[in-house]
C-alpha cells in the first residue's frame, strides 16, 4: 500500500494515486453525460473542418469560429486522429479525442499544485492539496460533464503565475502568451501581469534599475504577442481579411453586450443577469458603468495589495492574480458562468504556497458557487427557463450569488492579511497514527427509552391523522377485455353521478337512459385509477338507466342527490351493491392522487395475482403497500398505511444513527425532534409512492455500517459479522424498494473499504485473517444477499397466473434501465438537485374540491424550511472541517453518506423532483446534531439555547406549514401564508 503522507517515494506514488483515479473519473463522465450542445457541436465541427481543409482554410470570413488559434492547433490533432480513427460526429469515441488535453492540462493542474505545496508545505498536505485541484468541483463538472476546455488555459495560467514566483519573467510572459492565445479572457488578468513584472518599482528601492524593469516589462509584452503570432501562423491563409487576428479578440471582447451573462456575481445579485449593459440599474446608472466602477476598485486593490505585498516581503504573484480574477469576475460586468474557474485554480494555487487556511476556504466557497453556476446554467440550457427568469431560478442565482460573493470576501480578506505581513493561519493536517478505539457507546436508561417512544408516538399521531378513509367499495364489475352492460333503477331524482373506478387498460363508461340515448361518457384511463370521479351529465329522473363498462374495472357508481348523499336504486349489480359504502364527498381519503395511481394499483394487482401495470421500479415498496391493502382493504388508508408505519419507524432509526454516531442521547433526541417536524417524511409517508421504503432502508443500512466500523476498529472484523450482515440486509431490502438505495451502496462501501485501512493502521495481529474475512463478508452480505433479496422481491410475479422466468426478471431490469435512461418527459413541478437542499420547488401532489365558500386544502411535497436550510448550512461545516484536516470519523461518515447519495442526481438530465432529496436529508439533519453536540462541549449553554430555539422554530414552521402537507382544508388567509417563497406554490386562491 502506497504511503501517501510522508516521504519522497510515497509523494510520488501517492500522487499518482490521486491521477489515476482523477483520470478515471472524467472519462467516466465524458462518457455517461452529453455535455453543453452549443460547445461539444462547436468543437467537434470545428476538429473535422481542420481536418478536412487545414488551418490555412479554416478561418473563413463566413464561418463562425469564435475561439483564437492555439487550442485549435489541438482541435486540428484531434480532428485528424478522429478521421483515421472512423469517428463519427459528436459520437463517444469522438468525445473521448476531444477531451484528451482537456483532462490531461487538468491532471498536469493537479501535479503544478502538488509541486507548489510540496515544496513549501511538506508531502502530506500537498497530497491533500492536488486531491483538491484533481477533484475540484467546477473543473471535474467543466472538463467532464460540460466538455469544455478551461482546465488548458488554467494551466496556462496558473504556470504563468508560478513562473512569475519563481522571477523566470520572460518565460512567464511566454506562458502567459500561449493563455492568450488560446481565449482573450487572459486579458483580464493582464494588469496582474503587468504588476508582477513592474514590481521592482513598487517600493522605490530599486530605482537606478528601473530602466532595466521597463525594459524587461517591454520584451515580456513582445514575448507574449509574438506567441500568439506564432500559434496564428498555421492559419495565415488566403481567406482571411487584413487584420482578421485582432478582429478575433476584439469581436470577442466586445460579444454579448450585457450585464452579466450567467456569470452569478454582484451584478447577478442585483436584478442583473441577462440586462443590456445600457440600461439602467434602478433607473440611476448603467450596468456597464457600475461593471466598469467594479473593475476599477479591483484594480485599485490589486494595486494596494501589490504594494504592501511588496513592502512587507509578502508579494506573490498566484495570490495576486487569484485575488484580482475573483475580483473581475465578481464585480464586473459581462462576466460568463465560466469565467471564475481560472481564477479557482489560482486560489489553490496561492494556498499551495502560503498553506492558510482562510484562503482554503475561499477555494471552497468559490468551488460551491461556481459548480452551482455551471450546474444551473448546463441544465436549464434548451429549456423554457434558459434565461433563469422564473421564481425558483432567480432565487437560485441570488443564492449562488451569496455564496460566490461570500468565497470572494474571504479570499479578500487573507490576501489582506497575508500581503500585511500578518501570521498566516495555517492549514494543518493531525499527526499520523493508528486510529483510536472507538469509545463505549452510553448505556441505555429508561428515561431516554421513554423520550425516545413519545417522540415516535408524536410522530404517529400526527402522519397517521386523517390518513385516509378506512371503508370503500372492494366488489368490483370487471371488463377488462370486454364490454359489459348493467341495468340500474333510479327510484329517486339524483343530480349527478359518481364513479369510483378500479385497474383500467384503457377503457371507458357510457351512460344510457331506457330509450338507448347517451347520456354521457367518462374516460376510464390509467390515470384515474382508484378514484372517484363525476360523469359530466347532471339532472337524472327516476327511471331505468344502462351503464356499459368498456376494458375496464369499475368498483362502484353512485348517483348523488341534491343533498349529497347517494340516491336509491334498484339493481345494478357489482356497480350499485356498496352503497353504503360511498363517501359523503370526493377527496384524497377516498381518491388516489399523484404516483399513487402507479404504485397503489400495481400492490393491488400484486394482491390478486394480476399482470402489472407499473414495473419502472422494483417491486418490494408495491409488495410493502399491498400488506396494508391486504389487512385493511383497498382503501385510502389501506393503500397508505404501510407508508406511514415506514415514515414513523425513520424517527427511532435517525436516533440510533445519531446516537452511535454522537455517542450523546441528547444529540439523538434532538435530531429525532427534527425528523418528527420534518413536513417531507409526513408527506412521503403518507402518499402510497415507494420513496419512503428506499428512504427507510438506506437510513438503517447507514446505521448498521457505522455500527459495523466502530466495532471493527473496537473488536475486528471477525466479532463485527452481525452489523455487517445486517447492513447487507437492509442495502438489498432498499435496492429492491427503489434503485436510488443503490447509489447508497457507494457510500457504505467507502465506509467499509476507509474502515479497513484504518484497522490495518492499527497494527493489530491478524490483519490478514481479518481482511479475508471482510473480502468474504464484502461478496457475501453485500453481493449475494442484495441480489437473493432484490430477486426474491419479485415472489409476487412468480405467483401471478403464467409465471415467471429469470429471463422475465432481467427484461425487466433493462426495462427499468431504459425508461429512466431515455426519459424525457417534463413536469410543472420538476426540479433539478442544487435547488433541493434548499427546499425552493416543492411537488404539488393534490388540490381539494367541492370544499366551502373560502376553504382550500392541497398535498405537496415540501420541507420544514428551518429544518432543511439548517441541516445543509451544518452539513457545511462540517465538509469544511473535514476538508481543513480537523474532521472526525463521525463528520466523515455523515459527508459520504451524504453525498454519494446527492451526486449521482448530478448526472441525472430526466425530470426529477424534490422527493429524490429524502435519502439525502437525514444526513443534514446528522451533521447538524453533530455540529450542536461539539459546539455544547465547547460552550454548553449558547449551544442548549441554539437548538432550544432550531427546535422551537422547527415547530412553528410544521405547525404553520402542516395543512400543506397533510390536505387539511384551511382558511384563505392562512393558505395564502403559506407561500414563503416566490417558488411555492400549492393553493389556487381566488
């Protein structure tokens, strides 16, 4: 095992590690996602254009190519390997050519970084420091997922700079020149340049050299015109105009005349994006005259920094550059989403050199920020909202804004500190050793047990609270295949008709009078399944009616009088026999709504061994549905129970997860408190969708893989077998509910595989008996048990009449695979992954009707707005602690757990929806129980009143929010209350 924390040997092979595995990653993306279409069709003509006619042809006066010449010298190199190779275009293998230098200049970033802080930091914090830049968010999403090019000119960049550090002054200018060459936004950081090679001056005290400066200034500048000259001169052809190379960067320059261009900066945050840069802001001043005030006091800061840098001994070129390409970026206007990944590299860079921590910090949020950006910007291109104008999106921006604006003040600020002489607050990493044993987990008292039961009784009564009716028509007329006609007898007036109808194929239902006239039609289609409907005739006399069911099953009618009660009949069969069963008024108790026509129907078809109708997801969550439905009828609260007994019992697993995490009942209580006021568990336990199964078995499998790592490094793998099979227990039990509990597989397997290192840093005899027993348990419990589980869940279409096969079973599979990999389908209430933290797009499950004068009630699927923005801004802190070398095991687990269940939805182009976040949640609300519990060791009462007033806040907030969730019909006013952003949505009101 390489060495990766000291020593020149295991720098090195640590670093390689880090490379290969950076390398992976992005031909992984490059190869799973489709990138920005815009630029991958842009490159990939441009590649096959040179190809085909050469340089000397390419920049004709009627082809658009907007990029200068250098990076087209590899688009040339690329475009002939994919001709010899038979690429064709914009396919896979093309993809892969064209990412090539890309992912290489980013791996050769990652090694310039490592080489920085190796030499002034030492091996470990170097290693740490190239993991950054080989994994740095925007770059990894830039290079793979966008298929762009910036890492290359970052490298340019960031080589210039360093060669700037180091006083090799002309071949920084060259350097810098090939940046310039391969995009005019190296102009921006041209005053840094200039700064840089003018720096002698500064002081004042080496004047009697300063022809020498101006001079050396001079040549620099000649040094980097002449290589963009010399990189334009394999495209000197016969078609391009006199100046047609200035053309190029003054065209470009001069493009997209507005405010900001996607670029979420100060601009962006004021109203900015997207507005001409002539008009004015708040009717005062121009955009362009506040980007240009902007640049103006970068560059007088710039200048201040330089200077004191200077004097105080502490000038430094990376820092500078890194300040002032934030700055530009930040303040200015025409600025491109893009246009900050430069200058991130260059904060990595400076921290390489300096180790402080605050500019660490500065590196993250700006890596936040501009991920976000990237991320919003690739997603909604295409769109209907690809200008980001609609509610949820400007909230977005001003928020990516906030966090950009927030990176940038920090780096601010330890440029400040660092160019005044000031100690540098360093970034260090704890002294190598073998990991501690785990201390003993709290004994259990009765106090906490009892705690523990009301807080899950409190969470019963509340998600089991009007859950639905427990009485409703189960005989039903079946038509499937055929048409049927039933003869019903209307002894008294009625003034409409109600239809409940069962498992549809397509089918539908006429209603005649005794002479054979249509009275009126109803659809009886997938959609309505299991609901109660009108038929859109009204006024029926008593009298002898017909009522014709086509391919359909219908389970009850109902004609309804003007007091809404059901009228008498005589007759009719299986569509009149439940009278008595027919509820007073149509609603969610008694009518499926949303997923629930999917799902509901298939655990009833499962129940009565029918062909099933939904199969886009494995059937254990439907298996978990039809046990309620099979005790308690196929009811509302039938159909949902099983849900809510899933959402409840989530309430004592958190606890457990908190408390082995915290080993403090008092942080477990609080973060099971929050579960029980969490709007999203009440809502997805109480729709008959499988999101809650999924949910409940990744938050146990978590459980039991903490559970099995403390014991692991407490006992060792041999006595660790119970948690580790039941953790491979709970992981197959949610992938068969839903496939989003694989991608939880990813996490716990990080957690096992750290785990066993760590237990071989402990130096225990036996190592290698216990690593064959966890390779063993590894296949074991994580490999052949998930897949008996995941297979075994489909026992109910083994049962169904005709059977089923294996070779059924894996159809199936690529069934599933294929309809969430080709979806394209939109949604009114879709939303993308970095809106979901911040609970911006909640789902609008349901709407009431027929409710009185003023009265309104819905179902959305929302969060508890305390409860969710305070669980991520603890998350947070607690990746920022990991990342600056003071985590813990505990902090580690959370952050994992928490992201390899989020990123995956990175890749994810379908619609998706705010209820993919339930898995992701409960890690937030971990880390946030973790950040209180270390806060109360430090300072116990400001840490008491803090989660006093969360709690207190939290219970408002579900109080206040609660009928939204739930269906309750309330007021006007307090529905209209109940929109705290622009984004929310759930009531219609008058």
């Amino acid at each position: 095992m390489p060495n990766l924390q000291t020593g020149k040997k295991g720098g090195w092979q640590g670093l390689a590690v880090i490379l290969a595995a950076a390398l992976a990653v992005r031909l992984a993306l490059l190869l799973v996602t489709e990138g920005y279409a815009t630029d991958v069709s842009c490159f990939s003509a441009w590649a096959f254009r040179l190809a085909d006619v050469g340089p000397g042809q390419f920049y004709a006066p009627d082809y658009f190519a907007d990029y200068p010449p250098a990076y087209m010298l590899v688009l040339w190199a690329a475009g002939k390997a994919a001709r010899v190779l038979g690429l064709a275009y914009q396919s896979k293998g093309l993809a892969l050519v064209l990412g090539a230098v890309p992912i290489l200049c980013d791996l050769g970033l990652a090694a310039l970084v490592w080489r920085i802080a190796r030499r002034f930091l030492g091996g470990p914090r170097a290693l740490r420091l190239a993991a950054f830049a080989a994994f740095c968010p925007p770059l990894l999403y830039d290079t793979g997922v966008w298929k762009q090019v910036d890492g290359v000119f970052a490298l340019a960049l960031v080589g210039a700079f360093w060669l700037l550090h180091e006083k090799k002054y002309l071949p920084a200018a060259a350097v810098y020149g090939l940046a310039l060459a391969i995009k005019p936004q190296a102009l921006l950081l041209g005053p840094v340049l200039a700064v840089c090679f003018l720096a002698p001056l500064l002081t004042g005290r080496q004047a009697r050299g300063a022809l020498r400066v101006l001079g050396r200034t001079a040549l620099g500048a000649g040094i980097s015109v002449a290589v963009v000259w010399l990189c334009s001169l394999p495209f000197q052809g016969t078609q391009q105009p006199a100046g047609w190379l200035l053309e190029k960067y003054t065209g470009t320059v001069n493009s997209y005349p507005y405010a900001s261009l996607n670029g979420f900066n100060l601009l962006t945050l004021v109203g900015g994006n997207w507005q001409p840069q002539e008009s004015r802001w708040l009717g005062l001043v121009s955009w362009q005259a506040l980007g240009t005030v902007g640049i103006a006091a970068a560059t007088l800061a710039l200048l201040w920094l330089a200077w004191r840098g200077a004097k105080n001994g502490r000038f430094c070129p990376l820092l500078l550059a890194a300040f002032y390409g934030a700055a530009v970026f930040c303040l200015a206007h025409r600025m491109h989403e893009r246009y900050l990944i430069p200058a991130i590299l260059l904060v990595l860079a400076a921290t390489a050199r300096w180790g402080d921590r605050r500019l660490l910090g500065a590196f993250c949020l700006l890596s936040a920020g501009s991920l976000l950006n990237l991320a919003m910007v690739l997603t909604s291109a295409g769109t209907d909202d690809q200008f980001l104008t609609s509610a949820g999106a400007v909230l977005m921006t001003r928020l990516v804004s906030l966090i950009t604006l927030a990176g940038f003040a920090v780096l601010a600020w330890a440029a400040a500190a660092i160019t005044a002489g000031k100690e540098v607050r360093a970034y260090t990493l704890p002294e190598p050793g073998a990991p501690a044993i785990p201390h003993a987990q709290p004994r259990w008292r009765r106090a906490e047990g009892l705690f523990l039961g009301a807080v899950t009784l409190l969470a019963a009564l509340f998600s089991l609270w009007d859950l639905g009716d427990t009485k409703a028509p189960q005989d039903p007329l079946d038509a499937a295949g055929a048409t049927v006609d039933t003869t019903v007898v209307l002894t008294e007036p009625a003034e409409k008709l109600w239809v409940y109808q069962g498992v549809s194929w397509g089918g539908g239902l006429t209603l005649l009078d005794e002479t054979g006239r249509e009275l009126g039609w109803l659809e009886l289609g997938y959609g309505s399944t299991f609901q109660w409907r009108e038929l859109g005739a009204q006024g029926f006399a008593p009298g002898r009616y017909t009522v014709r069911v086509e391919n359909a099953q219908v389970m009850e009618l109902s004609f309804r009088t003007a007091a809404q009660s059901a009228a008498a009949v005589e007759g009719g069969g299986a569509l009149f026999d439940e009278q008595a069963l027919t509820p007073a008024s149509i609603s969610y108790r008694n009518s499926m709504y949303f997923d629930e026509i999917y799902h509901g129907r298939t655990a009833y078809e499962h129940l009565h061994g029918m062909s099933v109708y939904e199969t886009t997801h494995p059937p254990l969550g439907k298996v978990f549905i039809m046990l309620g439905i099979a005790a308690f009828g196929m009811t509302g609260f039938g159909w949902r129970v099983s849900g809510v007994l899933f959402g409840i019992a989530m309430v004592p697993v958190l606890y457990l997860l908190v408390r082995r995490l915290s080993r403090s009942p008092k942080a477990a209580g609080f973060a099971a408190l929050l579960a029980a006021l969490d709007l999203m568990r009440l809502a997805q336990s109480r729709i008959a969708t499988i999101d809650v199964y999924g949910t409940f078995f990744i938050l146990l499998s978590a459980y039991f893989m903490v559970w099995y790592c403390q014991s692991v490094l407490h006992k060792g793998v041999l006595k660790s077998i119970l948690p580790m099979a039941l953790c491979g227990l709970a992981f197959g039990l949610g992938a068969a509910s839903k496939w989003t509990g694989i991608y939880a597989g990813a996490g716990l397997a990080v957690l096992y595989f750290a785990v066993l290192w760590q237990r071989w840093r402990q130096r225990q005899p036996g190592f290698a008996k216990e690593l064959a027993a966890a390779l063993v348990g590894g296949a074991v419990f994580f490999v052949l048990v998930p897949l008996a589980v995941y297979i075994g869940s489909y026992f109910p279409y083994w049962w169904r009449e005709g059977g089923f096969s294996l070779a059924e079973w894996w159809r199936c599979q690529v069934s599933m695979y294929n309809y969430h990999s080709q979806l394209v389908a939109t949604h009114p209430f879709e939303s993308r992954w970095y809106t979901w933290p911040f609970d911006l797009r909640p789902v609008w499950y349901y709407m009431g009707s027929g409710l009185p004068e003023g009265m309104y009630a819905s179902i959305a699927g929302l969060g508890n707005p305390v409860v969710w923005w305070a669980g991520i801004a603890a998350l947070g802190a607690v990746l920022w602690r990991q990342l600056s070398g003071r985590g813990s095991g505990a902090g580690g687990a959370v952050t994992v757990l928490f992201f390899t269940q989020l990123l995956p939805w990175v890749l994810v182009a379908r619609c998706t929806f705010l209820y993919h976040y339930f898995p992701s949640l409960w890690f937030t609300v971990a880390a946030l129980a973790l950040v209180l519990d270390r806060w109360r060791r430090r300072s116990p009462r400001a840490a008491r009143r803090t989660a006093a007033a969360l709690l207190v806040l939290a219970a408002a907030a579900f109080v206040w929010l609660w009928p939204a969730a739930t269906g309750a019909a309330v007021p006007e006013a307090w529905a209209a209350s109940i929109k705290w952003l622009p984004s929310w949505g759930f009531y219609i009101i008058n």
